[in-house]
C-alpha cells in the first residue's frame, strides 16, 4: 500500500523531506540557469518569391521557354549552397565564428532552407481513367522534390535562421533576390545561347545544302547523257536505230540477191553490167551504215546499263538535299522561337520570379525562451526530490502515527508519546526551509532577468 495513505501522512511527508527535496531542486534550477545563459536565442526569418506565368499562351511560348521553373530554380539552389558562396556569406555576416570552414559550412546549410509551394501532378493508376492523369496536388516541397516531378511552382520560400534577427532578415533578403536576379540572367542567357546556336546550325546546315547542291551540278553535267531526262530521248533514238537497221538488214538482202542474181549470168550486157556495180557500191554502202548503226545501238545499250546506277546516286543526293533543306527550316522555326522568347523576355512576358514578401527582423525568438528553460528545470528538480524522498520512505519504512500503528498491526496503541525534536533535527528542518526560500528567491530573480533580457 505505501508509507503514505492519508493526507495527514503527505503533509508529514513532505515536512520530513523538504530539505531534500528543495536541495534537489536547487542544484537542477541551478543547472537550468548556466544551460538558459550558455544557450543563444536564434531567430528565425522567410521571404517569399512568387513564380509568375507567362502572360501570352503557353503554345507561343512552349518552344521559347528554356527551362521550366523548377529546373532553374534547382540550378541556381546549388550554386547559392555551393561550399564557397556558403562561406562567403558566413565571413559578411559573421556567422559561427570560430568554427573550422567545414563547421561553418554544415552550419549554413543547416540554417538556409528553400520551399516551395507546386502544383505537383499525379500518376494514374492501372485501371484507372485516363482523365486522372491530369489531376494534380498543391503541396509544399522542397526544391529536389519540385525538380524531381517537374512541378509546377508558384511560390518559393528561402528560410533562414540566425542568432541575430537583423542578420537573418538581411540574409533572406540576399538570397531571395539573388534567386530572382540568377533567374533572370539564367532565362536571358540560355535564350542568348539557343539563339546563337540555332544560328549557327542554320549556317552549317546551309554550307552543307550549298555543298550538296554543286555536287548534284556537277554530277549532273558529268552523266548528263545518263540522266532520266536524257534517257528517254535515247530509248526514242534506239527505237529509231532498230528500225533503220530492220530497214538496212532488208536493203541488204534485196541487194545480195540481185547481185547474185547478175553474177550468175554467164554473160552480161552493158546495162546489166553497170546495174551489177552500181548495186555492189549500194551493198557496201548499205553495210557501212549497217555497221555505224549497230555501234550506236551498242553505246546506247551500254548508256541503259549504266543509267539505274546515275539514278540511284543522283535521287540519293536530292534526298540528301531535300533533308538537309527540311532540317534548315526546323532549325529557322526553331530559332524564331528562340527570338520570340528573347522578345517575351525583354518585355517581361515571360515566365518570371518576383519579390511577394521580403523577410523582416523576428520580434521574438523561435528558439525556447531562457525563462521557460529556468521553470521546467525548477519543475524536474522538484519532481525528481519528490521521487528520491518517496524512495527514501519505502527504504527506510517506520511506523510514525498511531493510525499506522493500526493499519499496519492491526493493534490500537495504548499510549502515544509525541514526537521530541532534536537540536540537530531542528537546523536540518531549518536548512531546508532556507534552501526552499532562495529557490523560490533565485527562481524569482532569474525568471525576472531572463524576462527582461529576453
């Protein structure tokens, strides 16, 4: 059941151990105090940057767009917590001093974070309806998350935490609007350097046509007699060719026959004997001609052989042409666009950061107050002499009132001498109550200068 039952017995408790108890409880007030004053206030500081849209349709301005938000926003957190911008701004600030470069560094990072509020969009799950790949959620992440989802930001928040309110506004300040200014510079330049590179694509891609396109002259004009055009009129010409030779083939015959016809004659008269020379000369004419026909069939066969392969080289090089005048004017389409978003930029149409709030110096700290520390020491030494005297009575029972006499018994006492006080008994009840007096006196005083002190 315990050694204390009844109020009464509280009472006697509590007067029996006060000494112990305000003794515990002065040593953790003690302790509280020197951990309050070794313990700096830190105050903590936000600006807020919001992400503004493109006041022209996103179709205008989707190809002229470098980057989305949360991409640049990405690119430019990493440079502002880069190890010697870090260190910079803890030398202007002088903040943690003392501290090695890698101390002062994890102590930056751990007092600059970077939030922002995005639309991020959700996948749709198998079996679903494809409409809910469309539905997104306005969260608030950190930077990588936005990155990492290709969200849609339209808030950023740059936090900052300092030991002085001014420094951690000031610093907000700093980093918010370098963040808005390495925007900019970074939208500017990366349409700058599409521009310059479409550029000089659409160049290259010209040189290159100009090149292809003496090539196919000059191809043209080295096969010209094999080309597709040229090749009909040689079909014609063969055409032509075979039917003279049809037309030489039956010359000859009539004319071998008549001179075998005269020859067989054993004798001939003058006239028969000039027709007989005459048609022997128109034989050998015939045949001459006989022959330069069949060489100009022979060439024109050969012409024929050779002319798929002048067609295949000659179409691979207007298809070559044709693609490489395609790319030229993708890669003039496209640097428009690089124009156009150069344009929206110089004009402030385009997708831009802007200062919404700027951060202002914290009238209180956010860190716990010394005060507060001083009270929940006070409140632990109490409860821990509590406990230590409660142990005390269970270690140490004894029987002190006749109501415990018998409970404990079961037997009435008959006769009951108070308690005699000792000299000695008096000074420790003595000290315990001066103990308890400058504990709620030092209390007091600390509460009311750390108040004051904030």
């Amino acid at each position: 059941m315990g050694p204390i039952q009844t109020l009464d017995e509280l009472r006697g408790f509590l007067a029996r151990r006060a000494a112990l108890i305000a003794a515990v409880a002065f040593i953790a007030t003690i302790g509280a105090i020197f951990f309050a004053l070794s313990t700096d206030h830190t105050y903590d500081s936000q600006a807020v940057i919001q992400v503004e849209g493109p006041s022209v349709s996103s179709d205008v301005t989707a190809g002229a767009v470098p980057s989305s938000a949360a991409r640049r926003l990405a690119s430019v957190e990493q440079r502002l917590m880069s190890r010697g911008n870090l260190l910079d701004l803890a030398n202007r600030y002088d903040m943690f001093p003392g501290m090695t470069p890698q101390e002062r560094v994890l102590g930056m990072r751990e007092s600059i974070r970077f939030e922002v509020v995005a639309a991020i969009r959700e996948r749709a799950a198998l079996g679903t309806d494809v409409t809910s790949e469309n539905r997104s959620r306005t969260l608030t992440v950190s930077v990588t998350e936005a990155f990492a989802t290709d969200a849609i930001v339209s808030l950023v928040r740059v936090m900052t935490e300092a030991g002085d309110p001014q420094v951690a506004a000031d610093l907000a300040n700093e980093l918010a609007d370098a963040i808005v200014q390495e925007n900019a510079s970074t939208v500017a330049g990366n349409v700058r350097e599409a521009i310059d590179f479409f550029a000089r694509q659409e160049e290259r891609i010209r040189q290159e046509i100009e090149s292809v396109a003496a090539e196919i002259v000059a191809f043209k004009s080295e096969n010209f007699d094999l080309l597709p055009e040229a090749m009909e009129d040689r079909r014609e010409e063969q055409i032509s060719i075979r039917e003279d030779l049809l037309r030489a083939n039956r010359e000859i015959a009539a004319l071998e026959n008549e001179i075998a016809t005269l020859e067989n004659q054993s004798r001939l008269r003058a006239t028969e004997q000039r027709r007989l020379n005459a048609a022997q000369d128109e034989l050998a004419a015939v045949q001459r001609e006989q022959d330069q026909l069949r060489q100009q069939s022979a060439e024109l066969e050969r012409l024929a052989r050779a002319a798929p392969q002048v067609a295949f080289e000659l179409e691979a090089l207007e298809r070559r042409e044709f693609q490489l005048r395609e790319q030229a004017n993708d890669i003039a389409e496209r640097r428009l666009n690089a124009s156009l978003g150069e344009q929206l930029d110089d004009d402030q149409n385009f997708e831009r950061f802007e200062m919404l709030e700027a951060a202002l110096p914290a009238d209180y700290p956010s860190s716990r107050s010394r005060a507060s520390m001083v009270v929940m020491g006070l409140i632990g030494g109490l409860f821990l002499g509590l406990m230590l005297s409660y142990a005390m009575e269970w270690l140490n029972p004894a029987l002190r009132s006749a109501a415990q006499v018998e409970r404990e018994l079961g037997m009435q006492p008959v006769l009951t001498i108070p308690k005699l006080e000792l000299p000695a008994e008096r000074r420790r009840r003595g000290v315990g109550w001066a103990a308890g007096g400058a504990l709620v006196l030092l209390t007091g005083l600390a509460l009311v200068m750390m108040t004051l002190g904030g």
